[in-house]
C-alpha cells in the first residue's frame, strides 16, 4: 500500500516510490540515501513525535514530520518481494 513515510509505524517498512521535495532539501535527501527503490524502515519516534528516526542504507537518519510526509513508500507487506530476501537484504 502506498504511503507517505511520515506515516509509518515503529518498526513498519517500505520501499521509496517517490520523493515530492524539490531544490535543496531534495538533493540533501538523495545525497543520503533517500532514492526510489531503497528500503527504509522508522526505528522510533522523539518522545513529541518528532523527529523520526530513520534507518536506510546502514545509517540512521532522523527527520522531520514535514519532511517524511513528502516521501512515498509502499509498505514492505504489499510491495511484492519475498520476505525471505527482504530479511537478506535482496530485491
């Protein structure tokens, strides 16, 4: 199911569908890790709701709630892999 990432729960993750940032703040994300077709998974939120903290591509990344709401992902139960790969990090 497709999703903004702002929307994920603890430990719920996807695959990036879409990046709806433009200029700067997009290019800081890309330059990141954050591209269509990675995985990404929220590890936690701050105790206020944010930030979230964000693990994708061996790294933690923590954003914000505006800036996640503007990332697409199709949750991982829907986006048609084999669990089993997912677990080892194939697609």
């Amino acid at each position: 199911m497709l999703t903004a990432m702002s929307e994920l729960r603890k430990g719920e993750g996807g695959i990036i569908k879409s990046i709806e940032h433009v200029g700067n703040m997009r290019r800081r994300l890309i330059d990141i890790g954050f591209n269509v077709g990675e995985r990404v998974t929220l590890l936690t939120r701050a105790p206020l709701g944010e930030p979230s903290a964000f693990y994708i591509k061996g790294s933690v990344i923590a954003l914000r709630r505006n800036d996640a709401s503007l990332i697409t992902v199709i949750t991982e139960e829907e986006d048609g892999t084999d669990p089993k790969q997912r677990r080892q990090g194939h697609f």
